[in-house]
C-alpha cells in the first residue's frame, strides 16, 4: 500500500501531522508492506527567495490577526508540538521561500535520503535558531547530514531549474486531487485524509484502506508451465 503525504517545510501542521502519522504507522500490524512517499507543496508558491521575515509579522500580515493572537497560535502549536514529542521554538522564527527546499528533496529522494533530510528540515525550520531560509550553506549542511554528497547538493541550489519541474508536478497534482492545504494524506489513490489528525484518525484509515484492496487477479494461462512451490520445482520430461 502506497501513501502519499504533500506537505511543506514551513507549515507547523505539516510537522506535527507527519509525527502523529508515523505514531498510527508504528502501530499497524501491516506497517511494512506500507510505502510512503513524500510529495512537495508551497504555501507561498512564488515567493521571492529573499523575501523572508519574523514568523508573526507573515501571520499578521497574511491573515489580518494581531500580533497578540499570533503568538497565542504559536503558543497553541508549541503545545500540539510537544505532545508528539517535538520541540518547537515559539517565538524567534523566520519565514521564507520553500522552493529551493522541496527541489533539494527531489534530489534526495533519487539517492534514497528523503525522509532523513526531510526530518532535518523540519527540525531546523521550527525547533533550532538558524534560519533555513537565508544561507545556502545552512541547506548543504543539513543534505550532508541526510547522507547527501556536499558538491552535489550545492550543483543543485546552483541552478533553479533543478527538480522545479517535479516539483510544479506535485503541486499541479495536489491541486487534481482537490488539496487545497497541507498536509495532505492520499492512501492508494483512494482515500484523502486533509489536516493533522489525531493518530487514531490515520490508524483507522490506514486499517480501511489496506483491507479494501482488491485481491490478486490471475490472469488465466496454459495449464503445467513450470514453476516452483513448496514441494519443490517442476522437472521437464522428454
């Protein structure tokens, strides 16, 4: 069974869902026959790569709130955080461009690296001071601590059309799919779970949609072609 998760580096709740996910994940009786696959989604598409600030400044500005009620949501987030066991850092965060970030996973996926560089992100960007967004060598750092080759990371940031096809496609993808927000679970193309659930949630839908998966069709053949099985393999007779 395949389940996909679009997310983004910079959403709290793509951060606190991925943990209570892999919580119903540890617990399911069939969690290694269960592929996940991480897909890519910004919340601010088109974002200039230099145009970053203060977390609550973003948060004022995008939704109208004041700065008192921004930092009682970040307080709220820093709550849900800790409950998952995450550390998260209310106050002193910076926002920016993911772009370049989701590009990198790419790249980290074809060398097998994506979940270790992801969980890396996600950790610099809420929990540690430095920022992810204005430094280059910040995001080579953290590739190299996902097992990513330093040079080719840096090849990579080099030219911004590395990987930004695939990355438009998973965006263009979610939007198919009826995604509007992040995180976004699809379990084998059948069933769609929007937000950070509760670990009971994802639990239930994994348990649904791995017993609602057809059964194996036989296609019909020639009777006695050769095969092994239990008791051993089949011998031609001449």
């Amino acid at each position: 069974m395949r389940v996909e998760i679009w997310s983004d580096i910079a959403c709290p709740w793509c951060y606190v869902g991925k943990a209570r996910f892999e919580k119903a994940l540890r617990d399911f009786p069939y969690r290694d026959e269960v592929e996940v696959v991480h897909r890519s989604f910004e919340l601010d598409p088109g974002r200039a790569k230099d145009d970053i600030q203060p977390v609550i400044t973003m948060l004022t500005k995008k939704y109208g709130m004041s700065a008192a009620q921004a930092e009682a949501g970040e307080d709220n987030l820093g709550a849900q955080a800790a409950a998952e066991g995450l550390e998260y850092r209310t106050r002193g965060r910076d926002h920016g461009s993911t772009f370049d970030m989701h590009r990198l996973l790419h790249f980290a996926k074809e060398q097998g690296r994506q979940e270790q560089l992801l969980d890396l992100l996600y950790r610099a960007n809420f929990a540690e001071e430095r920022s992810v967004f204005d430094d280059d060598e910040r995001l080579v750092e953290l590739a190299s601590a996902a097992g990513l080759d330093a040079e080719a990371v840096r090849a990579v940031l080099a030219d911004p059309g590395a990987y930004a096809d695939e990355v438009r496609a998973d965006e263009r993808e979610a939007a198919q799919l009826g995604a509007s927000g992040v995180p976004f679970f699809v379990l084998d193309r059948k069933y769609g779970v929007s937000g950070a659930q509760p670990a009971e949630v994802f639990a239930q839908a994994l348990t649904q949609a791995y017993g609602e998966r057809p059964p194996l069709k036989i296609v019909d053949g020639v009777d006695g072609v050769d095969a092994c099985g239990p008791d051993g393999c089949a011998v031609p007779q001449h």
